[in-house]
C-alpha cells in the first residue's frame, strides 16, 4: 500500500474522531427539541384581542429562541372542543394550572409554559414559567417588564433593548435525534473504514461506493434543513407569524458543513486512489504512465466511474422536471436522462449495478422531493428511504435486464419502466411522483398521447430515446453505419411525427369547437381564488376575510360567474357540526354563521375545501362510561348553491386518496409506535371517502379531487365516468415555503384535462392557481406564487364532450408495456439456449 492512502486513512481516523467528540461537547454538540405548548394565559385586564396579540407574540419568540419544538394554538382549541364537547365558550382565558397540565399530558408534549400578564400604571409584566409534564417541576422560570403595552409588541424592556429570550433561558437539551443518529452511524462506519486502511486492509469497492453516496446523501438532507434555519414548518410558521421567511440561516450552514465537508473529502480521496489504481489495472497502463487513446475505452471508463454515471443519469432526471435550479424545468434534458445509467448497467458486475440503481434511485427522489425538507427534517429522508423501500423490486428486475440481457435488455427497459411507474401508483402507499413524462407539461404538442394511454404512454417516449442513444454508443464500433444510427435516426423521426401529430390535433380541436352551434356548446367561466395563507395555521377568520374580498374584487370586476373556486381547507371550520345552535357561541360557530350569510347575500355558487365528519360506533368496552360513538373527520370539498337552504345532501365529496402516514395511517393498531411517532410530527389522521362524487352546479357538473389525488390518472378518470365535465382541484401548498412543489403539482395535474378532454381548474392557497384546458394548455394571468390574488377559467365547453381512448379503457398502456417486456424477456432466454 502506498503512503498517500495511509495518510489519508490517518487524517480519516482522526476527523471521525474529532467529530464524534465535537457531536457531545462544544458549540456543535448534539440537541433535542422537548415538545411544548403554551396554555391559555392569566391577563385580567386585556380584552380578547389583546390576549391574542401577546399569545401570538410569546409563540413566536418561543420558537425563534429554538430549544423547543412549539404545538400551534389550533391543537389547544381542539382540545378545549373534544373535552367541553362544545358547551362552552373558549376564549383563550387562564383557567388555572390543573387545566394546563391536563391539557399538556393530552397532547402528549413533554413541557407545558404558562403565562401571566399584568398590566400596571407604568409598567408590563410577564413571568413566563416552563414546567415539565411528567414530574411538574419548574424547568424554567423568565421575568420580563416593558414600559406598556406597545413596547411589550415590540418585545422590548424598560431600557428600551430587544428581549433576548434565549439568554434568559439557555434550555439546551442535549439528546440525539434521528438525523443525530444516523450521522453517528456514518462517522462510526468511516471510523471503521480508517482503520482498515491504516492496517493495510483492502475494502470492497462497493462499500466505499456506498459509504460515499451515503454520505452524500445525509449532507444533502442536512443542507435542505439548514436553510430553513433547523426548523419544521410548525416551528417556522410560528415563528415568523405565517410569512416563513427565518433570515439569515449561516450559522445552521456552517454546522452541516462543519459536519460533513472534511469526512466526504476525505473518503472521496480514497475512493478516487482506488480508481485510477484499477484503471491501471484494467488498461494495463503503469500508474506512472501517462495512459494512450487506445486505453481509453468505455469499458474501462465507466468502470471505474460508474457512481457518476448513475448519478449523472439521476441528476439530469431529475432536472428535466420542475426543479430548484430551474422552476420551469429543463425538459430536453429527459430526452436522454437514462442514457448513462443504462450504459453503467451494461458494464459493471449484477451486484455493483443494483448499487448503482439505488444510487440512482435515492438521488432523483431526493432531487425532486427536495422542497419535502421544507416540512421537517425527517419527511425528506423518510420519502427518499420509503422509496428504496418501495422500489426494491423495480432495482433487482432493471438491473437483471439491462444487465443480463445482452440482446433485448436495452430495448426492454424502457417498457419496465412505464410499467412500474403504474404500479407504484397503486395502494396505501401510491405516489406517482415525478415521472419523466411530466418534464413535458410545458410543450401541449408532445403530451396528446396522453388520450391514448395517460401519461404513461407520453413517459414512455423519452425513456425510449434514452434507451435507444444506449445502444447507439454501444454500437459505437459498427462499420455498418446503417446497423449503428438507425435506430436513433428513426427514433428521432418518430418522436418529431409525434409531436406533429399533436400539433395537428390542438389545431383540429380547435376548428371542431369554432364550427360548433350555439346549442351544441356552453361557455362557462370559473373564478380560481388563491388567499395566500395556510387555513390550518392562520386564524380561520384571517382566511376567510382575505378569501371573501378577493371574491368580492372579482366578482365586481369580471362577474358574473357560473362557479367561485376556493382551495383546500379554504374554509376549515365543520360547516354542519357548528350550525347546531348549541355550539352557536362558539368564536367557530359565530364564524360559520358569518361565512353562510355572507354566502347568501353574494349569490354566488361556492365551492370550497372544509372539513366534515360522521359518527360510528365505539368498540364494546366494560367501562360504562366510555363514549358510545366515535367521531370520524374527513378532508372534504362542499359546494353551496346560489339558493342555498342549509341542506347539504349530496353537497360534499370527501377525500378518497390519502397521502400516506401525513393523513392517514391505517395500521395504527398493528404498529403503535408508528402511530405514537406520526402524532409527535403533528400528522392528521383523516377517514377516506369511498365515492367518486359529482357535484352539481346550475350550468355544470363538476368533481373536486383534493391536494394530491390530481396525480391518480385513473382516480380523476372515474370522476368523468361519473359524469364531471369540469376537474375543480383543490390544494394547500403553502406549506412548502417555495414555489417549487406547487410547480411540480400542476404540472402533475395538467395531464388529467388531456386524458379526458376536460377542462381542469387548480385552486391552490399560495400557487400554482391556474386554468388548464382540454388539450393542456394552460391560460395566462394566473397569480403569482405566495402573493393573494384570482384568475378566470373561460371553456367553452361541448354539451356532449368526446370520451377518449384512455377515459374508456384506463390504464391499458402500462399493461400492454407489462407484456411487451415479458415478451422480450422470454425471446431473450430463447436466444440464450441458441447460443449455447
């Protein structure tokens, strides 16, 4: 072994060393958030409006100072509901300190912090006192006094300087959270590999590979989370009020960099020693001699390179669609995006390519699902780990066929893909994300097939394309010029006879619709509204005044209008639970009231996101006073006719495809510490819906899928088979602090409207609000991301649509795909028994 190896080997050492000390002792030390909830405040002598104002101050300053992982308000009016059963009146008012012990243990947070607030002649008081659940000790108790109330709103003392709260608690809890051990378990694993090295032991390429990438990968993660200051999207929407924007996140920065910088460098230096050492090897060229052209072969190349073409292949994937570099996306990119992988495939070992396939895999979901570690640190790598999970089949059979089918696995790879984008579309666990036909949203010529068959046949086209420039390289070395660009030239060809095809359809279309009689076709017009806030962190009040004038705006300017879109949850409060006369005191039963007279008097047809519920039976239990019936919530759309009587059969559609674990887990009994961990993340359990419900406004009949069932072909597709003749998607994407993933999402949608030549209107809380007619196109003036404003869908519409292909036989494409590929894979067995 060389001395340069060691040496790295003994500065590899060294670095794990040093930062599994510095992950325990020092400013980097390893910290966990304790769950906490401020209780209702005792402040004799401030009306509502003013307790609200300080609870919304000390919330925000309780989540900047950081050392807690802060529940919303909104859970502790829940609480207040479910336990008054509503016969009361909350106001958020002090009610003693048994109460907010009570209300602590039955949200399950660790600390409880209570407040007073006394209001003096000259003077504000605040003693804000942390208690912990378990052993009601005090962990903390802060004093702070400003000269009135208005200083107390600018969180300033008597001096006149900024209240530091975190100087005057310093509550760091050292503890180590997921991130914190899986970083643990990499820097033991490079530990591990240091001292291999230094006693002259060879590691396994693979290993090396996959320590890397690993690596690689958590750096990634932690970098996404550090943008967004440490925080999830609880703690930054409290603490920014709502706006998200935390400032300056350097200090976060420079801890991932502190933690993964010097240990990647380092590992990447052996991994490339090891390399140019086996390319020697391979070529047969002195790791002392300059190596000639001749020994640069591709063979040789991509063996000792192959990570980078996978990761070159997952990049460019991934890029191709909406993405953090470039909203738009850069489409072209798809044309040749599994180019690289599949060459790596052909020339690495079956065990190296299903290393690279997962490589690959982990990348582009990381890529694309990037806005994900806006939510919380674990979503990201929960759905980039989910999806290895779930794509373990998908890795050993892609692998086996390009790998070990020398004649057709080239040609057959791309019918594995479509299919398996389908069938991880289907069940619990369904999430059609990201599949690379989607990178052609933008181009209205190259996505009519999907008429034909979805979105899965417009897929299948650019995985072609990179499949056949595969075999193009390969046959690289053909003298036969014709055996060797054939097939990439009719390629070509056929891919541009497609798009002009498509072309030629949108022009037909739309001549078919200028020649049509006024008794044969409707105009309809559609108000999308976009509030720019987050219904389930915002005061419900705060949405609806901003919904209701944006309406108001609209309406005045440009209506009338055949249908008003409002988005998911754009109205949260249970509409039928809170018009019972007796919950009528309540500040929601007020704000329900207030929401349908306002209704009323515009005369609008309304359709907005709400949550509903129903009730069923409890299980048998011994004990006599246990409740009878068990209350079901539903995320739900309800549409309110211009003529309304408060009568709401047939009114509602209740969501029917889920997001996993987020909104419903429906394993709670057999696996209790999932669910113990989904509430710890604040996750809702909704009850599905079971039908495809069709509602009826007076010139149209319309479906609502809600937030993420727009990206089901085959969930919006029985909406039409049910008779909608309008897609109103409804979506919160406020969330996600970026207008990527609500680029992403419509252009997921968009696919849905030329499946079933139906028009589709998205309306979306903070973007993308947009109208989308039947052959994809999308319509200008639609409003900017994250700022409130409407836009106006105009269809003309055919009194009798046309039912396309796809709408009659579904998903037949990614099936025919199925076969084709078992067809390829048996031909190839028989070419293998002739050859031998």
């Amino acid at each position: 072994m060389s001395r340069l190896p060691r040496i790295i080997a003994a500065l590899l050492l060294l670095t794990a060393i040093f930062e599994i000390r510095a992950g325990f002792t020092g400013r980097y030390a390893f910290v966990r958030k304790p769950t906490l909830v401020l209780a209702p405040m005792y402040a004799p002598g401030l009306d509502e409006d003013e307790i609200s104002r300080v609870r919304t101050l000390l919330e925000m300053e309780l989540a900047a100072e950081g050392t807690h992982a802060l529940y919303p308000k909104s859970l502790i009016e829940n609480f207040y509901l479910e336990r008054d059963n509503a016969t009361g009146i909350f106001d958020g008012s002090f009610r003693g300190k048994d109460d907010a012990f009570e209300l602590g243990k039955s949200l399950g947070v660790e600390r409880i912090a209570t407040a007073s607030i006394l209001r003096y002649s000259k003077a504000v008081n605040v003693d804000l006192v942390i208690y912990d659940v378990a052993t009601d000790q005090v962990v903390v108790r802060v004093s702070l006094e400003s000269p009135n109330f208005e200083s107390l709103l600018n969180w300033k003392d008597t001096s006149g300087e900024k209240i530091n709260l975190h100087e005057l608690m310093d509550l760091k809890v050292p503890g180590l959270s997921i991130s914190a051990r899986l970083y643990l378990l990499w820097v033991a694993l490079l530990l591990l590999t240091a001292v291999f090295l230094l006693f002259g032991r060879a590691l396994p390429r693979l290993f090396v590979e996959s320590l890397l990438a690993g690596g690689l990968l958590l750096a990634l993660f932690s970098w996404i989370y550090a943008l967004n200051g440490d925080m999830d999207y609880v703690q930054r929407f409290v603490a920014t009020s709502g706006l998200l924007d935390i400032g300056d996140t350097k200090a976060e920065r420079m801890e991932t960099l502190f933690r993964y910088l010097v240990p990647c460098l380092l590992l990447l230096g052996i991994w490339v020693i090891d390399a140019l050492r086996r390319y020697a090897a391979f070529t047969g060229v002195s790791e002392s001699t300059r190596p000639s052209r001749a020994g640069l072969s591709l063979p040789s190349v991509i063996d000792v390179s192959a990570p980078l073409w996978a990761a070159l292949s997952a990049i460019m994937f991934s890029l191709s669609l909406p993405n953090f570099l470039v909203l738009e996306g850069m489409p072209f990119l798809a044309w040749f995006a599994t180019a690289p992988l599949y060459l790596a495939l052909r020339q690495v070992t079956y065990r190296r390519g299903v290393s690279l396939v997962i490589l690959f895999t982990g990348l582009q979901s990381l890529l694309i699902n990037w806005w994900q570690g806006t939510f919380s640190y674990i979503s990201l790598p929960f759905t980039v780990g989910l999806t290895l999970v779930q794509y373990l089949p998908f890795i050993f059979i892609l692998t086996f066929t390009v790998r070990r089918f020398r004649h057709y696995g080239l040609l057959a790879a791309p019918f594995l893909w479509v299919l398996w984008d389908f069938l991880r579309s289907l069940g619990f666990l369904g999430y059609p994300w990201g599949i690379l036909g989607v990178s052609q949203y933008a181009h209205p010529a190259m996505i009519q097939s999907a008429s034909l068959g979805g979105v899965w046949m417009v897929s299948f086209l650019p995985h072609f394309t990179g499949a056949v420039l595969a075999i193009t390289v390969e046959r690289r070395f053909f003298a036969d010029l014709y055996r060797r660009w054939f097939p990439l030239a009719a390629t070509v060809l056929g891919v541009l006879a497609i798009a002009g095809a498509g072309a030629l359809g949108i022009r037909i279309n739309d001549k078919r619709l200028d020649k049509l009689d006024s008794d044969e076709y409707k105009n309809l017009r559609i108000l999308i509204v976009q509030q720019n806030t987050d219904p389930r962190k915002h005061d419900y009040k705060l949405s609806f005044d901003e919904l209701s004038r944006l309406t108001e705006e609209a309406v005045a300017a440009k209506g009338p209008f055949d249908l008003v879109a409002w988005p998911e949850s754009g109205f949260v409060p249970d509409i039928r639970f809170w018009l019972d006369e007796k919950h009528s005191n309540w500040r929601r039963g007020k704000l329900v009231r207030s929401f349908l007279d306002w209704q009323e008097q515009m005369g609008i047809p309304l359709v907005t996101g709400n949550q509903d519920h129903f009730y069923e039976p409890a299980p048998p239990s011994e004990d006599s006073e246990a409740p009878k019936e068990i209350k079901r919530i539903q995320n739900s759309a309800v549409y309110l006719p211009p003529d309304r009587k408060d009568d709401f059969d047939r009114s509602y559609y209740y969501k029917m495809r889920l997001v996993p674990f987020t909104e419903n887990f429906p394993y709670r009994e057999q696996f209790p510490w999932v669910a113990e961990l989904l509430h710890n993340f604040s996750t809702t359990q909704w009850t599905p819906g079971t039908e495809h419900t069709v509602l009826e406004a007076p010139n149209l009949s319309f479906s609502t899928p809600l937030c993420f069932e727009d990206v089901f072909p085959d969930h919006l597709r029985r909406f039409v088979l049910a008779g909608s003749e309008v897609f109103v998607n409804m979506s919160n994407d406020y969330w996600a602090n970026t207008p990527l993933e609500g680029y992403q999402h419509g252009a997921h949608a968009l696919f849905r409207a030329v499946e079933n030549r139906r028009p589709l209107v998205r309306a979306t809380c903070s973007g993308w609000t947009i109208a989308v007619d039947t052959q994809g196109r999308i319509a200008e003036g639609w409003p900017p991301f994250y700022q409130p404003g409407w836009t106006v869908g105009e269809f003309k519409v055919p009194l009798e649509p046309p039912q396309t292909i796809y709408n009659r036989f579904g998903d037949w494409f990614p099936i025919l795909c199925g076969i084709i590929w078992l067809g390829l894979a048996i031909a190839e067995i028989v070419q293998f028994r002739r050859r031998d």
